[in-house]
C-alpha cells in the first residue's frame, strides 16, 4: 500500500434553511442545550485536530458567520443549496493539490461522539479506502438512505430512502450521511456527479459509487445518527444528549435521585458523592464539589459550589459559594454573589453583587445588595441595604461580629464597624464606629384610654 498523507481536513454541511422547523432562525442555529447544532458539530470534530475546518454555510450565512465568528474556521459559500454533493464541491478551489482526507459532517446530525469519528478515521486510513462512511443497523430505517453492503462490510450500493425499490427499503444499514473521503480520489470525481432523481439535487452518495473503493463503518449507539428536522426531533436528541451526560456522571460517582426530572449542560462539572436531587438543573459553568446536596427545585447557572454545601428550592446564578454552606429554601443569590465557609443563606433572601464572609447568618427575609459582610455577621429577619438612591447604587460595609436586628434598613454609602449591634426597626443613615449599639427609631408612646371614634360619632 502506498503511504497517504496524514493530514485531514473537516467540512461541515450548514447551508439548509431547514423548513420542517418552522422558524426565521436557520435551523444550524437552533440550541442544543447550551450550544448550536453547528457550534456542537464543529466542537466535536476539533478533537481531530483537523489541518483545515470549513462551515459550507448558505441560508441566512451571515448570521450563521456572527454566531461562528470566534472560532478558527473557514467559510465557503454555499448560494443555492443543490444537494450534499453540490455542497461538497464548493471545497474544489479551497482544497486544490490537498493530498490528505476529507471528513464531511451535518450540522444538524449534533449526536456523534468524538470516539466515534476517531473509529471513522481510523478504519478509513487502515483499509486505505476512497472513502468510509458510518452507517447503523435500525430496527426502523424509515427516512434514511440505505447501504448495501458486501464482504467485509464493503460498499455496494447507497440509495436515497425516496429513491428506494420495495426490496432496497428493506434494508436495515442506514446511511448517517458521514462521511471520510481520501480527497485526490473525492476530486476527481466531484465534477461528474448528476442531477439526474427525483429531487434534481447533486448526492454526494453518488460519487461513492464512482470510486474505486467504499466501506461501512457501523457505530454502536444508533442515537449518533440521529438528525434534527425539526422541533419533536431537536426535543428527542436533547433528552438523548441529557441521558448520555447523566449516565456518565453517574458512572463517576454523582447521584441523580430522579434522572428524568433534572438537567444538567455538558459545560457542569460535577464531583463525586454529589447527590443532585429532583427537579433540580445546572447549567454554564457550574462546578459542584464532592459531598453536596443540590435540590430539589433548584436552578444553578454559572456558579461554583463548594464541598459538603446544601442548596435547596433556590436559584444561584454567576456567584461562588463556599464550603459547608446552607442555601435556602426560597434563596435568590445573583451576579458575583461570594459566600465564605460555613455562611448560612436562608429562607426568602436574595443577594446580589456582594461579599459574605465565613461563619455569616442571613437566616430569613432579607436582602442584601452591593454589600461586603465581614466574618461571624448575623443579619435579623427583614434587614434591607437600601443600595439604590434612584439613581446610582452604593455599597454597604459591615464589619466582623455585627448583628442586624429584626427589620433593620441600611441606607446606603454606608459602613458599619465591629462587633456593632443594631436594634430592631433601626433606619441608619450614617456610618458606625467599632463597638456600639446603634439605635434609630422613634420613641414608642403608649396612650391609655384611647380607642378611634365610631362612625355615629
């Protein structure tokens, strides 16, 4: 066998409108959980570490450039969507004197596994064939192209499924439409496709027939191939993704007392011994470390949970909790919240854009916003840092050891010191010094004998 040139190079099909969703949005563009059906397929074929990476890009191209205009990757237009093999010839003045392979994904088959494409390759470059393609066996191939095959899982024929005889059709070996391509081969072939079936479309299938060697490579999990057309198929391969992530941290040691009531995005990262109870859905860049308890009904976005903390019926999102901490029910902690060790969060309080220190208490009804707490601090039921003056916000400071009491109201720019006591109902509108008891309330005044006057009177 000759030896072959290493070097491969990926194309992603991006081009379609996708009608059957129903939407102004290019289907490519539709979410996946956190990302694109794109952004999925081209993260996935970086693990190959290609030498070249094109989006084949056509239907409202510009936004899908907008939405891929951070990644390393080029654009090749696509104007009238002909078919996968009219697509695929788009790359011929890109790809000219390319001596290495060409993997072709769909942007909207966002399922495959890096492992899967490595087999791809793999298999490909081992049997030194024209071109591989992966292909599954289904119990229902309704709606898929089959592949006939022969010795050695060789490559007889490709039929499109509308395209399909009686007996083709009663094929089980799909077609998942990826594909490797030894490019010299591909190229010479490209110019010669025809249009000559039923969707006057240009197949890419048809070039396979064209060269002079073609394999299957079947994957395990039939769910890979699984293509998004519309909306019930894009609800499908999300709980299908959701399955796949949940199993494996599951493997890795975390808990999920109800997987079919939580989510959790591929961007989590969870450690062992976490229990993650019911309804309970993590996304962004959420860590969650080993011996917590989230839930149930809790929403966590963007955040980071230390060790052994409990967080039940609240919402965190962008802020930092620390270890052995207790969060909620009913708690709202919200943009670059930091919560020390050990702080307890409680019922019905939200914090925004403030600093707690260890060993704090916000045990019920209070918010915090724009404060920076010091250690050991006890904030009373319903105590306010009133941080908005219609204008500007402002900050609240409050020293180590203070307490707040019941109904307090801070009216920020302002700072509390050590080890102060505020009485209950206080209103302060000037900073306190270290060790005192500050009170600012009216006088209570208690008058015998007096009961409001009737109507008739």
């Amino acid at each position: 066998m000759n030896q072959r040139n290493p070097a491969i190079a990926v194309a992603t099909l991006a081009a379609g409108k996708g009608t059957r969703m129903r939407s102004q949005l290019p289907k490519v563009l539709h979410k996946l959980g956190a990302l694109t059906l794109v952004e999925r397929t081209l993260d996935t074929a970086q693990h190959l570490s290609p030498d070249r990476c094109f989006a084949i890009v056509g239907y409202a191209r510009e936004r899908v450039r907008e939405t891929l205009a951070d990644r390393e990757i080029e654009f090749v237009e696509q104007t009238e969507q002909l078919g996968t093999g009219h697509a695929v010839q788009q790359l011929l003045p890109y790809l000219e004197g390319f001596q290495g392979d060409l993997l072709v994904l769909n942007a909207d088959v966002p399922l495959l596994r890096e492992s899967t494409l490595q087999t791809l390759v793999r298999a490909h470059r081992t049997k030194q064939a024209a071109a591989t393609l992966l292909t599954a066996q289904v119990t229902d191939p309704s709606g898929y192209g089959r592949v006939i095959c022969g010795v050695d899982a060789a490559v007889k024929e490709i039929v499109e499924d509308r395209d399909c005889t009686p007996a083709q059709l009663s094929h089980k070996r799909i077609n998942g439409g990826i594909y490797c391509f030894h490019w010299p081969d591909l190229a010479k072939v490209l110019p010669q496709l025809s249009s000559n079936n039923s969707q006057q479309e240009y197949y890419l299938t048809d070039a396979i027939a064209m060269l002079p060697s073609a394999y299957a490579v079947d994957v395990p999990d039939a769910q890979e191939l699984q293509g998004i057309n519309d909306r019930l198929q894009l609800a499908q391969a999300y709980t299908a993704l959701q399955q796949r992530i949940k199993e494996d941290w599951m493997r890795a040691g975390v808990t999920f007392v109800d997987p079919n009531s939580t989510t959790v995005a591929d961007t989590v990262q969870l450690e062992p011994d976490c229990i993650i109870e019911p309804q309970t859905h993590l996304r962004g860049s959420t860590i969650v470390r080993t011996g917590c308890q989230i839930g149930p009904n809790c929403l966590i976005e963007n955040s980071s949970i230390g060790a052994n903390s409990r967080v039940l019926y609240s919402a965190i999102a962008d802020s930092q909790i620390g270890e052995g901490v207790t969060i909620g029910p009913f708690a709202h902690l919200r943009d670059n919240v930091v919560v020390g060790d050990r702080c307890r969060i409680g019922n019905f309080v939200e914090v925004k854009q403030t600093a707690i220190g260890p060993d704090s208490n916000a045990a019920h009804l209070s918010y915090l916003g724009d404060a920076s707490l010091g250690r050991q601090v006890n904030i009373g039921a319903g105590t306010i840092t009133a941080n908005f003056d219609g204008k500007e916000k402002h900050p609240t400071i409050i020293g180590d050891r203070s307490k707040t009491g019941s109904n307090s109201v801070l009216v920020a720019p302002i700072e509390i010191g050590a080890d102060v006591t505020i009485a209950a109902g206080s209103t302060l509108t000037e900073s306190v010094p270290d060790d005192c008891l500050a009170i600012a309330r009216s006088r209570q005044t208690v008058k015998q004998d007096w009961r409001p006057r009737s109507k008739e009177t």
